[in-house]
C-alpha cells in the first residue's frame, strides 16, 4: 500500500540520495541557486527542472542553472531537486506530489542554505509538482497557454510544505469534433500544445469521439474497416468519404462559403478560401475518389498518432471511438456485400471491429477506445429492441478486442449512461475492466448521472459540459456550476471527472475550476451534503408553461393543472424538523404518446420515482398524485429532486403538510385556492442552477489576469454573472444562432449593466499583458450587446441599423480572435448567422444584407493563434501569424534569442502566405531553450507586438530530448 513520507525527513532523504555518490566538486562560482536533477532523469523529470528554470526566469528574470549529477551536490548556494522517489523508504502515490523547503545553517558567511525538494510518485506527477511550483510564482495555466503576471518579483526561494493529491484517477478534457469552434480546425500543433497545456492543469485524458456516416459526415478520427484493408502504418487501402468541418461543407447550419468572402476584414484571418485543418487541405469539402479518401485517413492517422505519441511522454492517456451500435458507411456496407457478408450479422460487425483495432494498435494506439450510446436515448424511449442492438454490438467489440490482442482498454460513453428503464444496465453486463461515462444531459443544464452511483467494481467518469453548443458563441461563465459537478461527481463515487468544449480561451474560468475542483475540494464542498439553512425557497431553474385551453381529467381543480413548470432541478422548502406528507401533483399537457417524457424523483436524497412517463400511466391532460408519508426533515429542509431521463421533467403543483403547517404551490402558475403562486426564475439576482459560490475562485482567478490594481473589483463583477452570463445566441438551425427580438433593446440590455461597471476599471489596469487580458473580455461582452442590438434591429427590419450593429458585431469579435476557436466563431458569423439576416423578413430564410464593409478597419493586431511552449531535440517550430491592419505592414519579423541570454540578434523575416496569414520556421538556436516576439511595422504609426509584453517578456520554448 502506498504510503506518504513524512515531510519532516525530506532533508535526511535528500542527503541519503547523493550519500554514496562518487564524489565530484562543485565550481567554486557557484550561482545562488541550481536545480538539480539525477543522472538518468526521463523525459518528464527532465522536462519538469527545465520548466521550473523557465518559470523562474519568466517571474524573476533569473535563469538558474540546471545541473544533472550522480554525484555530489553544489557546495554553495541554494538547491532545487527534481525528481521522482529513488529510495525505497520514500513512497507516494502514482499522481501524488509534495515539496519541501529545508533549511541547514552553514558555518561559513554563506549563512542559511534552503534545499527545496520536489517530488512527485511519478516521472508525470513530477510534472505536476513542477508546475504547482510555477502557480506558487504567481503563474496561472489555461488550455490556450500560461498566464504570467506582468511585474516582476524578486527571487527567493519559496518556503513550501506541501502535498497534493487527486480526487479523480483521470482528468481531462473531452473536445467534441463537428463545429469549426472545435478540434475540426486543430492542426499537429494545436493538439500538441494542448495536451502539453493539460499536464500543467494537472490532468492526464484526452478523448475524442467520432460521429457517423449521416450524422451529418463521417468523421476521420477513426477509420472503419475490414483487417484485410488495413495497410502499413496510418495507411488503408479501401476507405470512404469522410471529412472534419471545412468553410466548402454546408451543414450545422452553416452555408459554404469561400473566405475570401467574409466580410468586415474577417476574410484577412485565413490563408485559402476552403478553410479547414491542414490534413483537408485540397480534399474540401470532403473527398469521394477512392484514392483520395484512403489519403486523408493517412493524414489524419498520421497526425492523430504523432499527438498521441507527444501525449505518452507526458503521461497523458489517449481515447478515441465510434458510436454504438456501429454504423458502417455506405460504401463498406457495399464491400461487404461484394465479399459476400451481411452487414446486419453480428460476426461481420466483429470482423470490422477487428479491423478498426488492428489500425489502431499499429498507429500509436490509444490508452482507451470508447463507445457512445445513441444520442436519441437523450430526447426519447429507448426501444427493448435498441437497448439489445447496442448490447450485441458491444458484446461484438469485446469479442474482437480479445482477439486481436488490443493494446487498449475498452469504455463506454455516450449521451446518457444507459437506457431510461436502467441508467446502469451497462454495468451488469460489460467486464468490469471497462470504464463506463457520459456527458450530462440537457447540454450541460442537468445534473451530473446519478446513475453513477449504482454503477460498482469499475472506474467511471463523469463529463460536465464546460460549455454548450447552443449559445457557442456567446461568454459561458459556469466556475461555480463546475464545482458543483465536481461535487457530485465525488459523491457517487466517479472516479474520473472531465470536461466536453469546443473553444479553449473564453471558457478559461471554466477550465480553471474544473481543474481545481479535480484535486481539491475543501472550502467550498461542505455545503454540498444538504441545502444550507437560509437556502432560498423555491424552485431550482426550470420554465414555466400554461395550457388554459387544455380541459384536465380527474380533479375537481382543472386550473392547478393547466400549468406546469418543466426541466427543474429541484424544489426547496424551509421546514423546521418533523415528518411531513409530500403530494407531488403532475400532468402531461403537452405530448400525446408514451416514451417522450420520462423522469424519476428523489426526496431527501432518496429515490421515490423511478422511471415516471405521465402519459403512460394515465394518459394526456389528466391529474396524477404521488403521495408519500413520514417524509423526515431534520436540517431545516425540505429537498425535492428531479432527474431527467428522457426529456425534461414537469410538475403542475407541490403540497407539503405536517408540524411546520402546509405549504403548497401552483407551479408554473399563479396563485389558486390555497396554493401559492409560483415565483419566475429569471434575472441577476435569483438562484443559480446547479452553482456553488465561487467568489474566492474569482478572486485569485481576477488578480492573476488583470493585476491587483482591479482585482478586486473585477472578481465581483465575474462572480457576479457567473452562471448569469446573459446568452446573446442559442441554437437556431444550428449553434451559436441568432433570430429578431421585439423587445426594446434598452430592456434587453439591462442585462449587460455589468459591463459598464467593467469599463470604468480599465484605466486602472497596468501592464501590457494584464491590458491585454482585460481587453479580450470587455470586446467579447461588448461584442454580445452588440448581437443583441442587432437581433433588436432585426425585429424592426430596420436595414441601417442591422448593418451598424452588424458591423459593431465584427469589430469586437475580432478583438477577441487569438485563437482556433476564435476564428471558428468568426465562421460561424459568416456561414451561420449572417446569410440569414433578411431585413425584409424575421424569418431568415434567404440572403438579406447586401453592399456590406469588406475590409478590415482597426488597429494593427498581431495574432499567433498556437502557441507551443515546448518541443523535442530536433524539431522545429512552425508559427502561423496573422496581422490584421488596414494596410499591409511594411515589414515583419519574428525576433530570437537564447532563453535568457544576449541580446535578440537572430530576426527570422515572415514570409506572406496569403492575406493577413504569414509564416515562419524557427530552428532553436544551438538546440537549447530559447524565446522570441513577433514585431509587425505597420506603414504608419508604432510597430505591434506578439505577446504585447514583449521585448520585457516574450513567449519562451524549452527543448527536451
């Protein structure tokens, strides 16, 4: 069994570990402080002292030596060893870590000597020490890159005791292909820096899913295929169309479109009119010869094995897999055929999964391959005939796993956990090896499963939404809704907690919290367990709808159930201690067959319905009960829970009775007889749905983005509106859409007060980089009120004023592009959005605005879109610049030095690729860690810089071996 050990011998086991070394001396000018590492470190050790150098030098500006021995330590000076455990009497676990400083006092004018020790169970969780280490410097990770304060602090050796270890075995990240948003844009580089940026949350999963033929493409990601049609390496010798979103495929709603096309500047921002990755390059919109579709699933393989291959050496464990059962393209269904085999026979669809696993395995495989449920188990009844589909096909994939010798394990994943009728089916039939997940439901707005907690004996992961697809193009701020998926995830026992998204940099505090709340949880969960006692009384989220027209049957009170309030959370009512009688009143006023609502209900945390379909039971448009007795309270609370299984829960009326008196409420409706009116959620200061407080998360989140000067502030604004984040989009033929509001828009932009009060703070912001920051979320909330004004215009079919705010859109949204996801939302604004804004119509169902601005009008932006912060001996880094200004610059240059070393003597030119797109090979000067800034000079006015703290600090690259 793994054991700590015991912070207070940490010294005597650093002088145990260079106890027996051959003696070597140290340089008599040795520098104050040298990090340490032992002869034969790996590559995650060795990675880890290089970044702790750089994090150091990056806060400190001090570059501190790196010294790999196995021998004696420095004679002067101050120590930071690196490593993992190499004594037998240190023990700790896998993912743990811990540091220690320790001081000894010499007897020379050297005076104390402080030995910092850092520690981690493994080469990755060393990793993760390292990088805890650079957060006690002050330095904040994201999945878009790091955050370093701008002032400079001096250096000193921290004084640390501390140990850290997960909650979650697997961590990680779930981005879901099918929008340009997404990783349908991501390039070798982009997933690399990706998965380096995950080691520094301290997360170890990355996964992918794949969507089917029809759905609306087949997707790259995994090839589908008999064994005999693998060939060698990536490559297949029969395959079918398959494609990842491009600008030339119509679908999702978004219309092709060349780029050059794209209006207000935005088409400066890419390099090609057929936009997409770079392995659909020429294959847009998605390829039909024979030979070509075989070419882009070697590209795809090739680079999928590559970024699976940077993943292994940091410790970060890979998935990917189709949905179940499987659906087999036209054109393999049609080989099979030839081959004289049935698609339909349950020994041809092992046969496939042979075949998908012999390419795997042979690619650089995966840690994990994953099936998802059907996405149509969300919305509607599965049939018995669909559950024992989906169980055949499993039962086919396990089979073929064990025949092939597959080097990965098997999970499952999907929309839902398992069927309605039983969430943990799964769990009663698959090994017990195979991990079982889902995403939650509702996109993100239910709940994590508790179908989790009757799943037992296998590792499970729960995957909150990090943000949703209908309102993608919009700000999601959820800190505190990914703290409280994180809690219930904890409480049912997962052992695994990860996140689905698309974007990376606007869903920062997003990321962040989950994170976080992946490793430690203290602070905030203890409210977790039951409602607190001053806990509002109400309903928890959830809509209201009247049906006065409907005539109930079975009550002599129609009314009460001519309204209903629908997709809630739960229901709180402030009791004192006693046993009460709970009457749960419910109709079904809206659908007219079984299987299209199905929930279940918990009541002081204990389930009282399972598997409830109103219609089912009694039809449409009449009464049902539910009573139940000696329902105790003792905390002061009454807590009614409604868990979504198909569709969204609903309840016409609630009646409460016992020694705290009744309580009874008309839901969804007004106040009738002795029920009392149902109060509307709606507005910035009621309850948030499913959110845990997350001041203090925003209080260190604000001050290490915008500095102290505004921290405090801008930490209440974010708190503020987390979890009421005005949504300026939602799903309108597709997501991130748009439609008229004929509402007023001062009305409308009552919402958006807060960003009034955020720009009074920016002229207290200093520092280039916290400017920077503060910026890029004042353009992306100014850029909402600007959609909204727009929707407003549109309802009024007022032309100029829709071109204005058109305009205005674009204006801020380009402020807010730095990376992939950003010019996916500049997409979705050209393909999705704007072919539907007819000022002649509020019904979007042709091209409307004509004669709009075409170039870019704005100040001189540098934008490097991916940025890697490591790479191997060897390797060179490839930069993709984009300048935006109202005229080419006169020259441009990408300025390199040794980290930390002379002057910037090494100018590499930008070579122009295409529009605003520029490109540059920097080769790492003498193979070592180097830095650099990219400088445009415009043809007036002073030259832009990428980072913009540049020359002071500049973006830093470490090369490992």
């Amino acid at each position: 069994m793994k054991r700590w050990v015991p912070l207070a011998i940490v010294w005597a086991v650093l002088a145990a570990w260079t106890a027996g070394y051959a003696a070597e001396t140290a340089p008599a000018d040795a520098p104050p402080c040298t990090i340490v590492v032992p002869k034969g470190a790996s590559y995650a050790e060795a990675l880890a002292a290089k970044e702790v150098r750089r994090y150091v030098y990056l806060r400190t500006g001090r570059l501190l030596p790196i010294l790999e021995t196995a021998g004696a330590l420095p004679e002067k000076g101050d120590i930071i060893w690196i490593g993992a455990p190499r004594n037998a009497s240190v023990i700790i676990p896998p993912e743990g870590y811990l540091f220690k400083t320790a001081h000894r006092t010499e007897t020379d004018q050297q005076g104390k000597r402080h030995f910092l020790t850092i520690l981690g169970g493994s080469p990755t969780a060393t990793l993760y020490a390292a990088y805890r280490f650079a957060e006690h410097l002050g330095v904040r990770f994201y999945l878009e890159g790091d955050v370093v304060p701008d002032a400079k602090i001096p250096f000193a050796l921290p004084d640390l005791n501390e140990t850290g270890r997960p909650l979650f075995d697997t961590r990680g990240i779930q981005p879901f292909h099918d929008f340009p948003e997404g990783p349908d844009w991501w390039n070798l580089d982009d997933y690399k820096a990706y998965i380096s940026q995950l080691v520094k949350l301290r997360m170890n999963f990355f996964g992918l899913h794949t969507y089917p033929e029809g759905g609306p493409n087949a997707e790259p990601t995994v090839w589908i295929g008999l064994a005999q049609d693998v060939g060698e390496g990536t490559k297949v010798r029969f395959s079918y169309p398959a494609s990842w979103q491009n600008t030339l495929r119509g679908n999702w709603g978004y219309r092709t479109k060349k780029t050059g096309e794209f209006s207000f500047g935005a088409a400066d921002l890419f390099d090609r009119d057929d936009f997409g990755a770079d392995v659909m390059r020429g294959m847009c919109p998605q390829p039909s010869a024979p030979e070509a579709c075989n070419e882009l699933f070697d590209r795809s393989g090739a680079m999928l094995a590559e970024a699976f291959k940077h993943a292994r050496r940091l410790g970060v464990k890979t998935c990917v897999g189709t949905e179940t059962p499987l659906i087999i393209p036209k054109a393999v269904q049609e080989r099979l055929k030839a081959l004289g085999r049935d698609p339909r026979d349950k020994a041809v669809v092992q046969e496939l999964y042979e075949g998908i696993f012999k390419r795997l395995a042979q690619t650089g495989p995966p840690d994990y391959y994953w099936f998802w449920t059907p996405e149509s188990w969300t919305w509607g009844n599965a049939k018995p005939e669909q559950v024992q589909a989906t169980l055949d096909d499993l039962a086919a994939a396990v089979a073929a796993a064990r025949k092939v010798k597959a080097p990965f394990t098997l999970a499952t994943c999907g929309w839902v956990l398992g069927p309605q009728n039983d969430r943990a089916l799964f769990d009663k039939t698959l090994p017990k090896d195979m991990p079982m997940s889902c995403i939650n439901r509702q996109v993100g707005k239910a709940p994590v499963e508790p179908g989790f907690a009757k799943v037992e004996g296998r590792p499970k992961w729960a995957i909150p939404w990090m943000e949703d697809d209908p309102n993608l193009c919009s700000v999601q701020l959820w800190a505190g809704r990914m703290r409280k998926d994180a809690a219930d995830a904890l409480k049912y026992g997962c052992t695994g907690l990860l996140g689905i998204h698309w974007r990376t940099r606007v869903l920062g505090p997003n990321v962040s919290a989950l994170a976080q709340a992946a490793w430690d949880q203290s602070g905030w969960n203890e409210s977790v367990a039951a409602p607190p006692p001053d806990l509002k009384e109400g309903p928890e989220g959830g809509q209201v709808a009247a049906f006065p027209q409907n005539t109930i049957a079975g009550t002599d009170d129609p009314a009460l159930y001519q309204t209903v309030r629908y997709n809630l959370s739960a229901y709180h009512f402030n009791l004192p201690a006693g046993k009460y009688t709970v009457r749960l009143q419910f109709c079904e006023p809206h659908y007219q067959e079984a299987g299209k609502r199905v929930f279940g209900v918990r009541i002081q945390n204990k389930q009282v319905i399972e598997n409830l379909d109103i219609f089912a039971k009694v039809g449409q448009n009449k009464a049902l009960d539910c009573t139940f007795k000696d329902v105790e309270v003792r905390d002061g609370g009454l807590d009614i829970e409604f868990v979504p299984e198909t569709e969204y829960p609903c309840i016409a009326a609630i009646a409460v009775e016992g020694p705290g008196g009744t309580k009874k409420v008309n839901c969804g409706g007004p106040a009738y007889k002795d029920y009392a009116a149902d109060p509307p959620v709606a507005g910035p200061d009621t309850p948030r749905d499913r959110f845990l407080p997350a001041a203090d998360f925003y209080r260190d989140w604000a001050l290490h983005q915008f500095g102290p000067e505004v921290a405090k502030e801008a930490a209440a604004i974010f708190e503020k509106i987390d979890g009421r984040t005005p949504e300026a989009t939602g799903w309108t033929n597709g997501p991130g859409g748009i439609g008229p509001n004929g509402k007023p828009v001062d009305e409308v932009l009552k919402a958006y007060a807060f960003v009034a009060d955020l720009e009074k703070l920016r002229p207290q912001v200093q520092g280039a980089g916290n400017l920077e920051r503060f910026d890029y979320w004042l353009s992306n909330f100014r850029y909402m009120m600007a959609v909204e004004r727009l929707k407003c215009a549109w309802a009024k079919k007022d032309e100029a004023a829709m071109k204005q705010a058109l305009a205005d859109v674009h204006r801020h949204l380009l402020a807010t592009v730095t990376t992939p996801g950003e010019l996916g939302t500049v997409a979705n604004w050209q393909q999705h959005n704007l072919p539907r804004l007819n000022p002649a119509s509020t019904a979007g169902e042709a091209d409307g605005l004509t004669g709009l601005q075409m170039a870019y009008r704005g100040p001189v932006r540098v934008i490097v879109p991916t940025a890697r912060t490591s790479l191997d001996a060897g390797e060179t880094l490839n930069l993709r610049v984009i300048i935006l200004a109202e005229k080419p610059p006169s020259e441009a240059f990408v300025f390199v030095r040794p980290l930390g070393k002379g002057k910037f003597t090494q100018r590499v030119p930008l070579a122009h690729v295409a529009r605003g797109v520029y490109s540059a090979r920097i080769t790492p000067p003498g193979g070592e860690d180097f830095e650099y800034y990219v400088e445009a000079a415009p043809a007036e006015g002073n030259a832009a810089r990428w980072p913009v703290t540049a020359p002071g600090t500049c973006q830093t690259v470490v090369v490992t071996n």
